[in-house]
C-alpha cells in the first residue's frame, strides 16, 4: 500500500488471522504487538478495507482467465464449517458450507468458490450461476449429482467423469472388503494410466493424445472393463461380492457415458 508499511505478505497474515482464524481486530492488534507493530485500530481498518477493494479487481481477472473461451474446466468440491450470523443467532451459528474448486490446467489458474447461501451451498445453482454467460467447453468432475446439469440436451458443455474417483470406489473395496474382482478393475484401470504415462514421457500434442486413447488397446481395455461390470452387476448370487464392490460396480455403470468421453 502506498505511504504505508504495508506488504502483501503482512496483509496476507492479518487476512488469515482476522478471517480464518476469526480474530476480531483488536486481537490481531494484539498479535501484532507481540511482534513489536504498533498501530491503530482505524488504521488496520482502512488497510483491512484497502484489501478488499484490490482483491475484488484481481477477482474479476482471475475468474477472466479461469473461464477463457474453450476452457476445460476440472471441479471438486469439500466441505467446511462456518459461523453464519443471522436475526435468530445474534453470535452466530456454526453451518457446513461448501468451497468450490476449479482448475484450468491450460491458463494454469486455480480459483476457489465459497457460497454462502442458507439452502445449497452444494447444490447445483452455485456452479450454475458462477459459468453462466462464459464459452466453457468442457467439465471433468466426479459423479456428484450437482454436476448433471451438465448432461443435459440443452448444455453445450461437454462433461467427462474422473477416472482417479472411480478406481478409488475398487481400490476401497480391494482393501477394506477383499474383493477378488476389485484387484482385476484396479489392474485394467491401471493399464489406461500406463497409457497416459506414454503420453506424458512422449510429450504428444493434443491430436496425437486423442489419436493415441482410441487405439485398439485402449478400446479392448474399456470393453473388457464394461462387460466385466456388467456381468457382475447382473449375477451378484454367483460372484457373492461386498457392498463396497457394489456401489463401485454401480458408480462406474451409471457414469460410463461420461467416462469413456476422456
């Protein structure tokens, strides 16, 4: 900040205290004492309010460059707990709200989006109405309902199912649960990481990296996964498998569409 002592580094730390670790001012104050800094309360006020402007310039650039035309867009989302004040809870109430994250790996931009509303902070108006108005080609995410709104007729959004999320399903089941069959989905699956690993060792353009996952292998390796499950699927009384095999079998079924899209 001009004329001040100010530095983005020492912003960043009151930042933290004041909003994540939920110091009032006159606490961070305190902290800052500690440390030798002394200074008024209007002071760190201003430089508190100083913050939030030039924050919210970089916001609008940042969402810019996130949402770029034809941006692939990789999503997840977590859970955290917040103190919402309100009429009924003068103090404040401690809610699960949910952060967004959002990763274009071509801009190299990572953007988190924290919504605070009441209802559904998880549900699927957040994303909804943060993509609204931009050109975004394509979603990766894992199968969590939110995201079908992406696989509607009406969406040109192309949405593509995570392979990390539906190894992890067989991988729970091979150790928690033992499944035999589990150990022969992480094997198939691993043999499709062992093609992107050829991909990347090779350095290969984009128009190579789609000419080399439709290759015959990479398709007999999908069709052997497909009828696997579904053989499954549909004779449980002659495989006898746990309910961890289930859900995998029934997460990788109901999102095949999306995943054979990457």
């Amino acid at each position: 900040f001009p004329d001040t002592n100010c530095t983005p580094r020492f912003m960043a730390s009151v930042l933290d205290m004041r909003y994540n670790l939920n110091m009032p001012v006159r606490r961070v104050l305190k902290s800052l004492e500690s440390d030798g800094m002394h200074m008024c309360q209007q002071s760190l006020h201003n430089w508190i309010n100083s913050a939030h402007d030039m924050l919210g310039s970089v916001e609008v650039c940042l969402k810019k460059k996130l949402l770029d035309e034809g941006a692939v867009l990789h999503i997840d989302e977590t859970w955290c707990r917040v103190r919402i004040k309100s009429e009924e809870h003068k103090n404040g109430k401690y809610m699960k709200k949910y952060i967004w994250v959002l990763v274009n790996k071509k801009t190299k931009t990572v953007y988190y989006l924290y919504d605070n509303d009441e209802n559904d902070s998880r549900a699927r108006r957040p994303m909804t109405d943060f993509i609204a108005g931009y050109r975004v080609s394509a979603v990766h995410s894992d199968a969590y309902n939110a995201y079908k709104c992406f696989d509607c007729e009406q969406s040109r959004i192309v949405h593509l199912l995570c392979w990390a999320h539906t190894r992890a399903k067989f991988l729970f089941s091979s150790i928690i649960a033992k499944d035999a069959e589990a150990f022969w989905f992480l094997e198939q699956i691993g043999k499709l990481y062992g093609v992107e690993r050829e991909i990347r060792n090779l350095n290969m353009t984009p128009e190579q990296i789609k000419e080399r996952r439709n290759r015959e292998d990479v398709k007999t390796i999908m069709r052997e996964l497909y009828e696997k499950a579904q053989d499954l699927w549909d004779n449980p009384e002659e495989y006898h498998y746990s309910e961890l095999m289930k859900k995998a079998l029934k997460y990788m079924l109901n999102g095949w569409d999306g995943l054979q899209k990457y």
